[in-house]
C-alpha cells in the first residue's frame, strides 16, 4: 500500500467528488461533511460506476407510538450515493449497501496531510 | 478357524521359518559365524522395507510443509532491502545498497464531479417558508380558519403560476418533497380536483394533454 497524491484539500469543496485510475483500480474519493472517503469506482451488483451517480440522504420512515407511519423523511445527516445504472444505494461513510449491510464496497483509506489528500492503494 | 494341516504349510512358506535363527540351538551355533558374514535374506528384505519410513520420520530430514514453504521462498527471490539481501551482498564482498524504492503508481484523474449547487436563501424565499410554517403550525393546532379562503386563492394561484413558469423554462424539480409535514394522496386528489374545476378542466382533457407534450 503506497500513499497516492490525489490532490489539495483546499481545491476539494464539500460534496465534491473525483473519479481517478490508480494502475488498474478506479476509485471514486468523496469529500463529506469535512472527511474523505474513497471507494471502488465498481458496483457491486453489475460493475456499474458506483460513485457517480446521486448523493442523497437516507430515506427514514419515523413511525408513531401506534406504529402507523409518519411518511417519508431525509435523514439529517446520513447521506448515501446511487450507482447510475440499477439505483444500488451505498452509506458515504463505510461503503456498505443501505438494505444489505453485507454487501460492501471496498474502502481505501484516505490520509490527509497538511493541505495534500493521499489515498492508500 | 484354521485347521493344523493349513498352519503347517503356512509355516512352510514363511521366509522366517527357513532362516537359519529359526532352527535348533545346536544349528543356530553352527550357523552363527555364517550370518555374521552375510546377512540372511530375510534381515536384507525387512531392512529395505524400512528404509523408506526411517527417511520420513528422521529428525533432520524437511517434512512436506516445509519443503513447500522452501520452495515458495526460491520462487519469490530475494526481497528489496531484507537482512537475506544484505547477507547475500556481504557474503559477495561487495557494500549493500538499498535498492531503490517501488516506482509510483501514476494518479489519473478521470472525472472531478461538482458539489450540488447550494441552496440560496434568498429574502422572498426566507418569506415564502415564513408563510408554510405558519399554515402548517395553523394545522397542527387544527385552527383552520385562521388563512381565509382569499388568502388561499391568492397563495395558490401564485404558486401555480411560479412553478409552471419554471416548469417551462426547463427547471424541472418536484413540487412536494419528502421532508416536513406528509401530504396523503387524498389531499394531492381533493386540491387537483379543485385547481381542474377552477379552471373548467376535466381529467380526460388533462390526460390528452399529459400524452401530447412532454408534461
């Protein structure tokens, strides 16, 4: 594992994303709320680009006392990204499938130092 | 069960029963020097049927795991920079140098995708959700009287007319979202229904409307 220049987290504004080719490896490094995360580029279900598609925040479904619902909300603070091609709904922050927590896609370790962002691969 | 006659020629094929041990003492003396000299047959056999188990099971000989894990190391060769390496150089007689480190891998970047545009808080949109909090805190509270209906016409028609001038300037975004206060479908079907009786419309010709553009 070799630390791998990706850019200046100064030119990284918040909710902004880039998709770079390291050797063989496609890895899309998000930048959330302040933190990096970078994971592979490949969807898990048909190899689709996983990182490309829509951040949004996780859909939640409060229920009352009486377990009737209370419809449909944003979470405030848990947002996932949307492969383009099937909808297959990944968490920013550990890369697993939203309704299969199985399922994860492979996280890279990213390392911040000073104002240069490296990612692990 | 195995009958006297049987155990008889059993002992007559028996390599062990024909070795000069296996007679009488008076024999055995007799015989003594000759197997010194040479060994019987039958010690010769049973020493090579040994031989085999003695290398398997000998102290100093490498067990199949080991072997394997040797020859893994020979394919793999020296590593960069190990005490092996520096070993090899020192036994060479010539100085160690480190070899030089992995090259880099080269970064390419493909796409830099953008951050969703931020939400502008504008003075009429601070207003506008000003009014929606009021109404909906109106609701909760079931005062339902406290909007007049000329007031509802007058926010009804200006949200009307606002989102389809968006709508047809290309600005497509859902007119309800998931967030705050739920709207049923009976509520979208009893206000439909109204805005159509308004403006004279019937669902069919809404629906021909819908099928012909791209409404």
């Amino acid at each position: 594992m070799a630390e791998q220049f990706v850019g200046k987290a100064s030119e990284f504004k918040d909710g902004e994303r880039q998709i770079i080719r390291i050797g063989e490896d496609e890895i899309g490094v998000f930048r959330h709320a302040g933190a990096f995360y970078a994971y592979s580029n490949f969807c898990l279900h048909q190899g689709g680009p996983a990182c490309e598609g829509l951040t949004i925040a996780r859909v939640i479904e409060p229920l009352r006392e009486d377990k009737t619902s209370m419809g449909l909300h944003f979470h405030e603070s848990d947002m996932n990204f949307v492969c383009p091609w099937h909808g297959y709904e990944y968490d920013m922050k550990t890369g697993e499938h939203v309704a299969d927590r199985r399922i994860k896609l492979r996280k890279y370790d990213v390392v911040q130092k000073g104002d240069e962002v490296y990612v692990l691969a | 069960m195995s009958s006297p006659k049987g155990a008889k020629a059993a002992a007559s094929k028996s390599p062990v029963s024909k070795s000069p041990a296996s007679k009488s003492p008076a024999s055995k003396a007799k015989a003594a020097p000759r197997a010194a000299a040479k060994p019987a047959p039958a010690a010769k056999k049973a020493a090579a049927r040994k031989a085999p188990s003695r290398a398997k099971a000998g102290d100093g000989d490498p067990t199949p795991a080991q072997k394997a894990a040797f020859l893994k190391a020979l394919a793999g060769g020296v590593k960069p920079n190990s005490a092996a390496l520096r070993k090899l150089e020192e036994k060479k007689g010539g100085a160690f140098a480190p070899s030089p480190p992995a090259p880099q891998r080269k970064v390419e970047v493909l796409r830099r995708i953008p951050a969703p545009a931020p939400r502008l808080e504008t003075p009429e949109t601070k207003d506008a959700l000003r009014i929606a909090a009021l109404i909906e805190s109106g609701l909760a509270r079931g005062e339902l009287d406290k909007v007049q209906p000329h007031a509802q016409q007058a926010l009804a028609a200006a949200l009307c007319r606002l989102y389809a001038a968006n709508h047809e300037m290309g600005e497509r975004y859902p007119i309800l979202t998931a967030q705050g206060a739920p709207v049923t479908a009976t509520d979208v079907m009893v206000m439909c229904g109204a805005l159509l009786k308004a403006v004279d419309l019937q669902v069919f010709e809404l629906g021909m409307w819908q099928s012909w553009s791209s409404g």
